[in-house]
C-alpha cells in the first residue's frame, strides 16, 4: 500500500526543483523573505511531517511522563525497570488516551542503547489471558509475548536495540530486536472480577526485567550517554505549535532511519527536520513559521477528513492501523489516526476494536439527549479466545467518563450478573441517567454529551479476523 500522506507530490517536487538541486530552504538561517515557492513547500513538507511525526511525538509524551519525569502525576518507574499497576484505569489516568479498564497494567520503559534487556515471565494459570506488546519508537507493534503468541508456560525473552550484534544466550527462548533506541514494553494482565486482584498481584510479581550482563553474571558495558528529556507538548500543542518540530527532532536522534524512508527523510531534512538539526521556532521569520503552523494546520485538517470518510464510515477499521512496519506499509495516515484515537492499540491477531462512532441510523453519540441499547447473544456473539469489553469514553479526549455508579465498561466476566431478556439475549443501556431500577445491572452510563464507544476482542477467533463477524448495532431509542 502507498502512502496514505494528502500531499500533492508533483507540486512538492516541483518546488523542490525550483530552489536548487543542492540548496535548502534555510527556514531557520536567513531572516530574507521567502518566495512563495519557498512557502509552499515549507508548508506541504511540514504537512508531511506532521503526519508522519504525530504518532512519535505522542508516544515521547507519554514514554517522558511515565519513565523520566520523576516529580509528575503519571510517573510510573525509572527505564529499565518493570511498574506493575495492581488497579485497573479510572478517569483520573488522562496520561493515554482510550486506556482499557478491563487489565490491569504493567509497564518497562526500554532504554536499549547500553545493552539488551532480559524480559522473564511466570508461568500463568490457563484460562487466564496475559500479554506483553512491544512498542517502538515509531508506535510499531514489533513483537509480542503471552497467552496467544507464546503461551502461559515461563520463560525469558531478549530485548535488543539496533546496535546490538550478539546471538541468542542460554535459557533465552528467543531474541527479540527492536529497530529504535528506545521501546515500551506494555503488559495486560485479565482481571476477572475486583475479588481477583490478589491473584493479579502475583502475577505482577512474577514479571522480572534485567540487563543481559547481570543475567549473564557477567560486567556491566560502559552505560550510555545522560539524556537531558525536554519537557513534551500538551496534546493541544501538539495540534498546533511550531516546537512540534523540535521535539521531533529530539526523537529522531533515537531512530536509525529505514531503508523505506531514506527518501522521506530527506524531504524532511530541507525543512530542518531530522536527527541532529536544530529547528527554533522562536527564530523563524514570521511567514516561515506562519507556513510550518499552516501546515500542521493541514495535517489535522486531512486528519479529520479520513475520520470522516473512511474511520467513521467503517471503510478502514482500527485492525489496519496497529501493527508491524511491514503490516502498516508506510500508511502515515492510518498511523496518525491510530495514535491520535487510542494510541498503543494491539495488532489485530491480538486483539480487535470494533468502534461505535455513530449509531445505526449513522448520527453520532451524544448522551446530552440520546439513549441507546446494544442488544446481544451472550453465547455466540463475540467470538474470542480470551474475553469481550465495551467501553465508553468521553470526547474530545477520548479518556474515561467519571459516572456516579464508577463503571466504564461492561465485559464478558460480568455475564453472570447481567440481566436476560425473555429470549435470552441481552440488552445493554447506554444513557446518562439510570435506566431504573430493573435495569440498572445492564447500565453502562454515558457522558452527558458527546462520546463514543469501542469493543474490544481479546484473542479474537478467525470468524472475527477474516469478516465474516459482525459488531451488532448500537441502536438509538425513543
């Protein structure tokens, strides 16, 4: 699949072309005016980017919330060392967008530029669904350990980054190689109901993470350079300032470029972006920061087209936008859409999205004066391996809702207090105020406004990967 970037490449070229087969634009050097054709390619190149780049960006925001801001709300664990979090999300964890509440999370932030890393798991009970994904700097989904991929028996695993030349050690089952300096290692571990949560702890416990010296009892490498972490963007500047740019930059410098990419890359480069290129928005002439913000502007405005016109509409699903590098084959545009509505999402094989957006007449969620139901076969009609969810979450920042009665999903280990109907279905009440008393245990509350709603299918079954599932239809009601 091509590139997925709106950017028109004749007239990109074209202007390239026109300032000099060995020239750059200079944004940064000259305070001159610049040509229109200048100006034009700085925006279309900083449109480019912007897709392109979003997804690092946001992954460096919350990678430096939770392993390098030691004093910050979210911090989780310095790098290299394992943070088991024995409760599942709330609405007070705004860190990630589109958090699950049905796993409770453990996390390693990789710094893998000294040495690899030695990832151990416990054996864990069958039935119960377990898994690490790995992350890499450009939210690539590269690898994964667990319930589906390895199974629940233990085992050691290393984590290795682009420099490293060494084969697999004894007692490793298999090396794992990561293409950036750094990578996030997410774990979810099933949660079958609040009683459960010691089991979960146990668990948690199990997991270990070491350097591949001290594994191997032997002495230490050097250790690599200090990082001085910039501060990262909000999610709204992230939209719409031109330090974008810079942060980028910063990431880039942990990121070997891909063959794929050279091309891109350079493109990139004439604008000042890349690793090792200082781009100060603060020095810009105004109309040259004017175009880099114009074409970020661009960037969110093609954005929210393609979730107009192929997320909304179910013509592309978020099964095509997680996965490997290989899987995605340079779609920046469903990548950027992927990170920006539920970034860190698994690859389909792992687990499947099936999103509501609008209801079944195709309006879209608000619960300010909508009331909705999603009835189903509680028997046949999630076709999983592990377990089903359906969560709510709050727009515009995709987070979970606060409600009076603290439930955000309702999923699978829940069946046996939901109520049947007479045919034995289910009906499940989406609204914002209680749907009564005889009704309240199959109540999922909603905001009181805009919102939206994802399945999630852990393990999904085959029936559910090739198409022939279908999500039932979330129905608005008088």
């Amino acid at each position: 699949m091509a590139s997925s970037l709106s950017i028109d490449r004749r007239t990109l070229l074209a202007s390239l072309a026109s300032i000099g087969a060995g020239a750059s634009l200079g944004p940064i050097a000259s305070p001159s005016a610049a040509s229109a054709a200048e100006l034009d390619t700085l925006r279309a190149v900083a449109k480019e980017a912007t897709i392109w780049g979003f997804p690092l960006v946001d992954n460096y925001r919350v990678q430096y919330s939770y392993f390098a801001d030691r004093g910050g709300p979210e911090f989780k664990a310095p790098w290299n060392t394992i943070a088991n979090v024995a409760r599942v999300y709330t609405p007070d964890d705004k860190a990630i967008q589109t958090p699950n509440s049905d796993t409770p999370y453990s996390y390693i932030g990789a710094d893998l530029r000294a040495e690899p890393l030695v990832i151990s798991v416990p054996a864990v009970e069958a039935g119960r669904y377990y898994s690490l994904q790995f992350i890499d700097q450009y939210t690539f989904n590269f690898a994964y350990v667990g319930s589906r991929a390895t199974g629940n028996e233990a085992g050691s695993f290393l984590l290795a980054g682009p420099g490293w030349k060494g084969r697999k050690p004894p007692g490793v089952k298999s090396v794992i190689r990561c293409e950036t300096d750094f990578a996030f290692v997410l774990y979810r571990t099933q949660l079958f109901e609040p009683a459960d949560i010691e089991k979960v702890k146990a668990i948690q416990a199990g997991y270990k993470v070491q350097p591949l010296s001290q594994f191997l009892g032997k002495p230490a490498p050097a250790a690599a350079p200090a990082i001085d972490f910039p501060r990262p963007l909000s999610p709204e500047q992230q939209r719409n300032s031109g330090e974008f740019f810079q942060i980028l930059n910063f990431i880039l410098q942990f990121c070997p470029t891909h063959a794929s990419e050279r091309a891109l890359r350079r493109r990139f480069a004439r604008i000042g972006v890349g690793p090792g290129k200082t781009l100060d928005i603060a020095k810009l002439a105004p109309e040259r920061r004017k175009a880099l913000e114009d074409g970020m502007a661009d960037a969110w405005k093609a954005f929210a087209a393609f979730k107009v016109s192929d997320l909304d509409t179910g013509k592309r699903t978020a099964a095509e936008g997680f996965g490997t590098r290989s899987f995605l084959k340079n779609d920046y545009m469903i990548r950027m859409a992927s990170a920006a509505l539920g970034i860190y999402g698994n690859s389909k094989e792992e687990a499947l999205y099936p999103f509501y957006y609008t209801d079944s007449a195709g309006k879209p969620l608000n619960g300010k004066d909508g009331r909705y139901t999603l009835r189903f076969d509680p028997k046949s009609t999630f076709p999983v391996n592990a377990f089903w969810s359906l969560t709510v979450y709050e727009l515009p920042q995709s987070l979970l809702s606060a409600n009076a009665i603290n439930r955000y999903l309702i999923n699978s280990p829940m069946l046996p207090s939901l109520k049947r109907d007479p045919d034995g279905l289910v009906t499940l009440y989406l609204q914002h105020e209680s749907p009564g008393p005889d009704r309240e245990a199959n109540w999922l509350p909603i905001p009181a406004g805009p919102f939206w709603t994802t399945l999630r299918l852990y393990w999904p079954k085959s029936e559910a990967l090739d198409g022939r599932w279908k999500q039932p239809p979330l129905v608005r009601t008088a």
